[in-house]
C-alpha cells in the first residue's frame, strides 16, 4: 500500500483490534502488519501513548521465563474508537464522493 496511514488510523486499528481479545504488543504488530506496513519501532510509541490516555491498560504474564506486556482497551479506548469510527465514516464518504467523481 502506497498511501501513507495516519496515526489516528493505526490508533483506531489498535483499538478495535483489542475489542475482541487482549494481545501482547508484538502480536498487535504482527496483525496490524498484515494490513499496513508497520514497523515495531513504529508501533511501541503508539501503544505507549495510548496506554498514557487512558484508552488501554496492561498487564504481564509469564511466558517462557520472561514476561510479556498485554494490552487491553479500556471503557475510556471503546469511546476513542467510535469517536475514530466515526470520524473514519465521515472522511471515507467526502472521499469517495470526490473519487468517484460525484462532487457536482
């Protein structure tokens, strides 16, 4: 993909992601990769920030002798994301109706 993803984007990905189940940070890299080209080094800061608003929490459990960090969205993040969803909704629909040519 050729377009450059914004950060409200990859925030909202994050989020919806963690609706379903909680991951550790290098499994939300692993499955957002396979829908945007993202780095880890990218990632990390975005899950930190997230962490420092109040839209996700965390939690280590052991594995294999060491501990992985588990991110879980909060009440505050399923807010952020239907404020994301929506906003997406709203920027999709003016896109389109300049792509498809509709903007008479």
């Amino acid at each position: 993909m050729a377009i450059q993803v914004s950060t409200e984007i990859l925030e909202g990905s994050v989020l919806a992601l963690l609706t379903s189940e909680d991951y550790y940070g290098y499994a939300i890299t692993r499955k957002v990769q396979t829908v945007f080209p993202i780095s880890e080094s990218t990632m990390y800061p975005i899950l930190r920030r997230l962490k420092k608003e109040g839209w996700l929490s965390t939690y280590d459990e052991a594995y294999e002798g060491r501990n992985r960090r588990y991110y879980k969205i909060t009440d505050l993040g399923r807010d952020q994301l239907d404020r994301i969803r929506n906003n997406w909704q709203e920027l999709k629909t003016a896109t389109d109706t300049i792509l498809e040519g509709n903007n008479e």
